[in-house]
C-alpha cells in the first residue's frame, strides 16, 4: 500500500467492470453514471490512462486508447462488434454482453486469470500510478491484494453507501454480508476513500473503525448533468390539464413506493380527479406486496402509471412538468434524482434525511417518511397550486457539477 505524497500520478488506472456488466441490462443507474463519468473526464486527461475490466474469463486491461470507443458503445452512440468464440465458449447468455466482451478483447492491450493480476498490472502499470474504483464492482479482498502489488500504486475507492449494513432489511438476500467484505477490504488496502456526501463519510467512519483501520477520507459530491427534457421519449404524454407528480428509482423497499401508493389509493377514491403518479424505474427486489400493488390495483392505469426503461430525456420531460418530485426514500447515500429535478425548477418532496438537507439545503421540502398524512397535505396543497406547474430559470437550484467533483478528487489520486 502507498502512502500519497502529494505528487500526481504518472497513471491512472480506471476499473469499468460495473458499466461492462451492465451492458444490455436498460438505461444506467445512478452509480453507473458515475463510473461513466470518469470515464469521460479521465480520458481527457494529461494523466496516461489504463482501464481495468473483469471479465467472464478474467480480467482485460486497455489502454487510454479505447476509452473513446467504450464511451462510444456504452452511449449507444455506436454498435458493440460481434460476439467473438471465447464469448460462446464461456457461455455467456446475454448476447449485448457477450458482444461487449469480445471488444473489450478486441481493443485490449492485455489479458489474465484472476491469479495473474498483480503481474499483468506490473508489466504495463509506471510506478506511482493511481487506481480508482467508483462502482462498487471488482471489490474484492484478493483483487485489491494484487492491485497493491504494483509498486507505488495508490489505491482510492469511492463508496456510495453503506446501506447493506446500515439497513440490512432494505437490501438483496446475502448483500449485507457480501458488502461488509467489500468494505473489510477497502479498510484494509485503500489510501483514500472518496464520499459522496458528508453524510455517507460518517456512515463510512463509522463503520470501518471499529475494523480497525480508517483510510484517508474526502468528500466530492458527485455533479449533476443538465437534465434535457425530451417529450418525444414518451410512449404517451399526460392528458392536458391533469396535475401530475413523479418518483425516480429503482422498485426496492427503501426507497418506500408504498406510501405513495397508499396515499393514491386513497386520492383515487375520494377524488373525481385525482392527480396522477409516475413510478419511473425498473422493479427491484424484495417488494412483493409492493409488486402485487403494481400489478392489480384497480387504479393502476388510470391515476398511476409504472415505466420501467424510459430514457433519460422521458424521465426528464415527465420531471419537469410535474408539480413535484417525491421521493419518500427510508434510507440514501445521495439521491441524484432530487438534485436533477431542482436543476430543472421542480419542488422535491423527500423524506427528512441528513443527505437531503446536506445537498438541497433550502429547496427541499422535508417530511416524515414514515408518516402518509404530510405527504398527503403537501400533495394536495400543490396539485392546487396552477403555480408551480413547470419551471422558471430564476426557480432552479444550482446543482453541484462534474468540474467541482473532480476538482477535489483528482488532487488526492
């Protein structure tokens, strides 16, 4: 393990194994942006940059060459060339995957066994160069092991969350147990941590020090990309005159869909016209009740409506007309949705967590998450108010950006 020393690297080393495995799997996520992101500033860089991916068969190294052309792919901006015969070889069953692998072959300038890492990295990797992993993937204690072979390597690590162990019941069957893994081993071989609120860098603290082992910590708050509205994305646009709200996020327990469903129940039946809900995201887990809600209510279809894999600018152009976004979430590292839609002029409504307050200071609404009848107040009081349809520049919050995130990063690795 090095110690920093204040000196810039002579390399970096990006890993990008959480955005190859999605490849295929719908638009990205929250965390998936984030590891595009440095994609793209990294590849920008006077810095020489290497990319690291594992693999169905291992793991591939690139160089700073192919980034243009992932970032390419992954932006659906040009096609993933043709599965290749390792691809069938190692069965893979998702064809957008297997293809994915294959060009990361194509474009690599070396490949190994997992048991090989630490000398493939030694081989191509200067002295001093720095590996970054923002993803969440590729975490564990034997990978990091390696990677702190190369000499001189700096090792930073950017945690999201630590939700698996702060609310297990939130989480999928065996995460809470694979995660604290994850995090024992960024204890025990990273230099820094990256945060992505002051929030996050408590519950990190908090959870590492009694491992026995604090690394480094600084806090970037991840920037926000200009939310561009784009009204042709949408399978259908809402009926003219009809108030309508939306909720961004995957369908998981935290983030607590079934208040919101509770209360539109409720407003469905007491109501001639009730406002409508927009349920934005892809169903997760652990939800069934939930699910069930999704599947049968009787005022599915007609006041609510589920999208699963709506594109950004959809997502954006449903944003942006409502009078609000809700966001009841029981538990948050940072919450991308509420900053998009203050960047557009959209009230946010969200539950009273200490993130919330940290990241939308004044231009959050905050109410209990665990009690429907504010939530129930607020809504109505704005599906009243033919004010706040819309947006205004003079309305919108200066949104943190890319530029102030790695502005701060990039001096620490």
């Amino acid at each position: 393990m090095a110690v920093s020393t204040g000196n810039p690297p002579t390399a970096r080393l990006l890993d990008i194994t959480r955005l190859i495995s999605r490849v295929g799997r719908g638009p990205l996520t929250g965390v998936d942006r984030v590891e595009m992101a440095y994609l793209s500033r990294l590849s920008s860089d006077s810095v020489p940059l290497f990319l690291l991916a594992r693999s169905s068969l291992g793991f591939v190294l690139l160089g700073g060459a192919a980034a243009l052309p992932l970032l390419n792919r992954l932006a659906g901006a040009e096609p993933w060339g043709a599965a290749d015969l390792l691809s069938r070889l190692a069965r893979i069953k998702a064809p957008a995957r297997a293809a994915a692998e294959a060009d990361l072959r194509r474009l690599s300038l070396d490949r190994c066994s997992p048991a090989g890492l630490a000398g493939m990295l030694r081989k191509h990797l200067p002295r001093g160069a720095a590996y970054l992993n923002v993803g969440h993937s590729n975490l564990g204690a034997e990978t990091l092991a390696a990677i702190s072979q190369v000499p001189g390597i700096r090792i930073a690590v950017l945690i999201h969350d630590t939700i698996p162990l702060d609310h297990p019941e939130f989480s999928r069957r065996g995460m809470p147990g694979r995660f604290a893994a994850r995090l024992a081993a960024v204890g025990a071989h990273a230099d820094l941590v990256i945060c992505n609120s002051h929030a996050t860098a408590a519950d990190v603290q908090r959870n590492l020090a009694p491992r026995g082992r604090v690394p480094a910590l600084v806090t970037a708050h991840l920037g926000v990309d200009p939310p561009c509205p784009d009204f042709v994305a949408l399978p259908k646009r809402p009926a003219p005159g009809r108030p309508w709200f939306v909720t961004v996020g995957t369908i998981e327990p935290r983030k607590n869909h079934a208040l919101l469903l509770k209360l539109w129940e409720e407003l469905s039946t007491e109501m001639d016209a009730p406002p409508l809900l927009y349920i934005l995201g892809r169903r997760g887990w652990r939800n069934e009740d939930v699910f069930r809600v999704l599947d049968t209510a009787p005022f599915m279809g007609r006041t609510v409506f589920e999208m699963n894999d709506l594109p950004d600018g959809g997502v954006a152009a449903l944003t942006a007309g409502a009078r609000a976004l809700l966001f009841p979430s029981l538990a948050e590292g940072y919450g991308l949705p509420p900053l998009e839609a203050a960047a557009l002029g959209v009230p946010v409504l969200a539950s009273d967590l200490a993130v919330y307050r940290e990241v939308l200071g004044d231009f959050g609404v905050y109410l209990d998450g665990g009690d429907p009848y504010p939530w129930r107040k607020k809504i109505i009081e704005l599906m009243r108010d033919t004010g706040t349809a819309g947006s205004t520049e003079t309305a919108r919050m200066a949104v943190p950006t890319w530029e102030n995130h790695f502005d701060t990063v990039l001096k620490r690795t």
